[in-house]
C-alpha cells in the first residue's frame, strides 16, 4: 500500500486578513469558535499528519486536540469526533485553504472514518470508557458530528470522495441515531443527562434532511414531543444533568444541540417541539441568570449548580432567539455582535500570520466544535429587540413579587423574591451532588448589580452558617424547611407558581434548633437560634472601587450610590477572607457568629450623599 503523502504546513504568503471577510468564526459568531481561522489554518497539517498510517489502529487520532488526557485511548469513539474537522478543510473551498480536495487530506478523512466505524458495536452503539461498552454520550454525539461531516461530504460539485465508504457511514449513522431513540437504557440514562441524549435531536434531523427516512422521522418527533416535559427536562424549566440543574452543561453542549437543529427544524413540524421546551428553559434562565449593571454579562444562581462550574457568562448565543424572544435579553445584539467581530478581528490580525502551536495539547486545542456551526444561518436581534426583552426579564420588569419552582424528580425548590430594594433566591433540596449548596443564593440589585453570591463546591463561600465546624446549607431537604406567607404555612407546588406577595418567612427547623429568614420590603432579617458554635457567612462579590467598612458589629460595603450593610451585634466575632475571583468579582466572605445564637440583617440603599 502507497505511503500517505504528508500534509503540508500552511503557507500564509499569497493571502492577506482580507482573505477571511466571510469566515463566520473569525465574526465571533460561533460562541464554541475560541480561535481564528487562521489558528486552525496553521496547526492544521500538524493535526491531520498525526492520524495512525498504518496497523491496527490505522485512521486513529493519535493527538490529545479534544477531549482530556485520560480519555484518549484508541477504543474511544469520542476521540475520534475530530474527523470533522478534516471533513471541515477538505470540502471547504475557499481562497484562503489550500487543503480542499487534497488526496493528503482525504486518505487520513477516510481511514479515520473507516476506524470509527470499525468502534460501533452490533447494536449500533459507539463505546467510550471500554473496548466494546457502549453507551449513550459516545452515541449520541457521534450522530451529531457525523451529521456535519455527512452534509459536507454529500455538497454538490464537491471534492471526490470514497462512495461506498459514504454509504456505510450514512448506514452506520442511522443505526446509531436508532438505538439512540429506541433503547430504553440509553433514554433512560439520558433523563438524567439531556445533554448527552439531545444530541440526537441534532444529529438525527441533520440525517434525514439527507437522507428522507419515514422512520427516523416519526421516532425523532414523538422523542422531541414526549421525552422531554418531567423526562429530559424539569417541570421547573431546567434540563437535567445528573437530575439536577447545571449552567455549563446546558448552556454549552445542551444548547449546541439546539442550535445545530434548530438549523433543520425550523419551519418543519419539528418546530414547534423545539422551540416549546426552549422558552420554558429561557423562563427559567429569567430568574437564574442575573443581569450585570454595565451591561457586561450575567451571573447565576451558581450554587445548585450540578456538574460544572459556570459564575458568569457574557451572552448565550442560540438562533432560536429568532422564535424565543425571551432568549433576546441574554444573546448578542447586532451591533454588539459587529463591535465583537472587529475586537476580535483586530487580535488575531495584530498576530498575522504567527499564531500559537502551544494550545493544542490542552485536550480542546483543535475541538470539532469550532467547524460545526460553519453552515449554520446565524440570528441576532437588533438592538431595540434585545433592550425589549431586557426590560421583560422578571426581576427587572416587577419590583415585587415572589415565584417558585419546584423539581417533582429531586423535590429541588427555588424561591425567589424581589422587593423594592433587592432581588435573592432561596434554595432548598436533598442531592448526593458533592458541589451543590442550597440557601440563600444570591443578593442582587438593579443598580449595584450582583452582591452576594453563594458558590458551589465551597464549604466558606455560602451564604449560610456553619454548626459546629460544618456547613448546614449542605444538605437542605424539604421537610426541612417551612414557609409562612402572610404568617400562614404554606408549601410549595411542583412547576411554577406566583404566590401571593405577603410578608415572607422561610425557616430551617430541627430538634436543635431553629433558623428563620424574614424577607422584609427593606431588608433580610436572619434570626438562628440553633444551639452550639454557630457561624454565619456571607460571600460577598467585591469590585475594585467598592468601599468596605466596619464598626461595632456592622459591616458596610459602598458602591456608586448604593449602600449594603450588615449590622450582627457588637456581641459577635468577625473575621473577613479574601477568595478567589469571578468576572469582575473579587470573593470576599465576612463570618461572624458566637455561641448564643446569632440575629442579623442586610440592607440595600441608595447611599445619603453629604455636601462635605
């Protein structure tokens, strides 16, 4: 057999930044996009000359460029994800890549596809922890990443390529896409990780636009239908990771699923189902997802977050925004998406035509991710469009109310309330989840911005209190927890509810004791009387110019005209630590306590400014 031809470094010397006008990457409309064409133009013969020529594990992506060390192994189908990014330059015809058509090219893109298909198991299942276990991610993923490299292969008047090899691969595809939808482990298991499963949303819609199949069709449009509401996601709006809520997981890979089928299913009957689960998510995301003062992004609810580590985020891009016009508060403007393109422009310009060769180890250094959203029609609204729907966002559109949502599967309850002066969550719930904390979650203001802000996997930065040396905010099961509305106990509901918007306590009670929070219109009344060593902590969010103060048993912190203090009692110890930091946020935890119980409050008001 002929020895592959190496593929050849690129040669940046007949082109010019000008060249890349039309790259959609390079206009920073890919979120997953971190880096510019020319990045990838440059590492890319580096990537592709690293495929297996020969041997058992021909066509293997011998390269950690996506996914994390460990994960590398040779049985693992994820690995090998990466052939779309091949697929990418070898049907990309444009000015700026030599790679199209190239025979160097197509004999790696063909032996790796030929190595994933030799992975797939009788069942058609993909395996990624061990040689033959498949399971749903593998799977599941494999369908949406082969979807794009299907669509690229099958373009009119594109570069030659294997026939029967496609037709094998379009036959593996759909019987992966099958068992995705029909198992009933596999469904089952993606309940509880909607992000793994909704891949084959993406990946199945993609295939049968290119491949009509009657079958398919019906199979994906009563899974998009009817497991979804209380199954994939939760009759409080969020989807489940791990049968919990997570930021990262949702925004990030939930929502690339989305929007590459929201490619296919608009103006199809997949539409509808698509688009219905997505305004229930963005309703939940409107409580959740705070938006900061000068416009610079949005804080969550972080501490019930499930599986990652998400604080903070400057936009969530989804082209359903065009249908969901709740998701027009949180994605970019048109004009911030110009203003956006040109910075980023004008970074990788700067480094014309030298960029990086460090990155690419990092396990995400040369992520498929970047390719997928290529042929993707983008949408953005105008700026009047997103301003509108900013000013809809509860929080902002009422000064007064209180909402729950309630999880039927995990009895997960979220509270918020918004009074005159201030906007926080209570959280309540029971989760093997070692990084949730539940409580108080966040103290937010119009004007100020976020806070307080409780972090997950923190035994300190919580807004609760320690008894004891250990943090009760922990664990926080619902028999737990007692609410009183207008001074009668009231419970919640499963889903979403308004309730009356009367004077609000909610309390902790055990045998030892008992711990009452007092949403007053003014302020947050906080009285523990649980017996032992009782510490209270507050995460505060700090930024550069806020001015700290403390007195005898009050503690201030100013920023612009707004002014939030603590006052515990000159009876209580108080110490300040300095964390780490999120965004624009320096973490800094005041705690104080004492072994007699501790009463405190917390106010937001505008400062009174003296003429000296």
């Amino acid at each position: 057999m002929k020895k592959w031809d190496p593929v050849p470094a690129m040669d940046f010397s007949t082109l010019s930044p000008n060249d890349f006008d039309n790259v959609s990457m390079d206009h920073r409309r890919n979120a997953n996009a971190r880096e510019s064409m020319p990045y990838f133009l440059q590492n890319f013969s580096r990537v592709a000359n690293c495929v297996i020529e020969e041997g058992p594990q021909r066509g293997y992506m011998d390269a950690n460029i996506w996914r994390v060390v460990s994960s590398n192994q040779p049985y693992n189908a994820r690995v090998m994800e990466s052939h779309l990014c091949l697929a990418f330059f070898y049907c990309t015809k444009e000015k700026w890549n030599p790679y199209y058509g190239m025979e160097a090219v197509k004999v790696r893109l063909e032996a790796m596809l030929e190595y994933l298909l030799s992975l797939q198991l009788p069942d058609g299942t993909y395996p990624e922890y061990g040689v033959a276990r498949g399971n749903l991610p593998a799977t599941a993923f494999s369908t949406k990443f082969m979807g794009e490299t299907l669509r690229l292969l099958n373009q009119k008047d594109g570069p030659e390529f294997d026939i029967g090899l496609l037709k094998r691969m379009a036959e593996a595809n759909r019987k992966a896409i099958y068992v995705t939808l029909t198992d009933k482990a596999l469904i089952h298991h993606g309940w509880s990780y909607s992000n793994q499963f909704t891949n084959v949303w993406a990946g199945g819609l993609a295939h049968i636009a290119m491949y009509p199949d009657a079958e398919i069709e019906e199979l994906l449009l009563r899974s998009m239908k009817d497991e979804t509401y209380g199954k994939l996601q939760s009759e409080a709006g969020f989807y489940y990771e791990d049968d919990q809520p997570d930021w990262g997981y949702t925004l990030n890979t939930h929502n690339s699923n989305d929007r590459y089928a929201w490619f296919y299913a608009k103006g199809t009957p997949f539409e509808q189902a698509l688009t219905e689960h997505t305004s229930l998510y963005y309703d939940w995301l409107s409580y959740n997802c705070l938006i900061e003062p000068d416009g610079s992004g949005f804080m969550f609810n972080r501490a019930i977050e499930s599986r990652q580590r998400l604080p903070f985020v400057t936009n969530i891009e989804t082209e359903l925004a065009e249908k969901v016009k709740t998701a027009r508060a949180f994605t970019m403007n048109d004009e911030e998406l110009a203003a956006a393109a040109e910075e980023r422009r004008k970074a990788w310009v700067d480094k014309w035509p030298n960029y990086s060769t460090t990155d690419l180890d990092r396990g995400s250094g040369f992520s498929p991710y970047s390719f997928l959203f290529e042929s993707v029609p983008k949408w953005n609204p105008t700026k009047e469009e997103k301003d509108e729907q900013v000013k809809q966002l509860p929080y902002i559109k009422s000064r007064s109310f209180i909402h729950q949502r309630m999880d039927y599967r995990t009895q997960l309850v979220n509270l918020y309330v918004r009074r005159s002066s201030y906007y926080c969550t209570f959280n309540s719930g029971v989760s093997r989840m070692k990084q949730q904390r539940f409580g108080l979650g966040f103290l937010w203001d119009d004007a100020a911005g976020m806070l307080v802000q409780s972090q997950s996997g923190s035994d300190l930065a919580v807004w609760g209190f320690s008894l004891n040396g250990e943090l009760y905010e922990k664990s926080l099961g619902i028999q737990a927890v007692h609410y009183k509305l207008g001074g009668r106990r009231t419970s919640p509901v499963i889903g979403c509810a308004n309730w009356d918007d009367k004077p609000l306590t909610v309390a902790y009670i055990e045998r030892d004791g008992h711990r009452e929070i007092c949403f007053e219109d003014d302020c947050i009344v906080v009285n523990n009387q649980f017996k032992g060593e009782v510490e209270e902590h507050i995460p505060l969010m700090i930024l550069p110019d806020d001015r700290l103060s403390w007195g005898a048993g009050v503690f201030s912190l100013r920023r612009g005209n707004r002014v939030m203090t603590v006052k515990f009692g000159d009876n209580c110890s108080a110490r300040m630590d300095m964390l780490g930091k999120i965004a624009r946020y320096q973490i800094a935890v005041i705690t104080f306590g004492s072994g007699d119980g501790v009463r405190y409050e917390v106010r937001v008001c505008g400062e009174i400014l003296h003429p000296n």
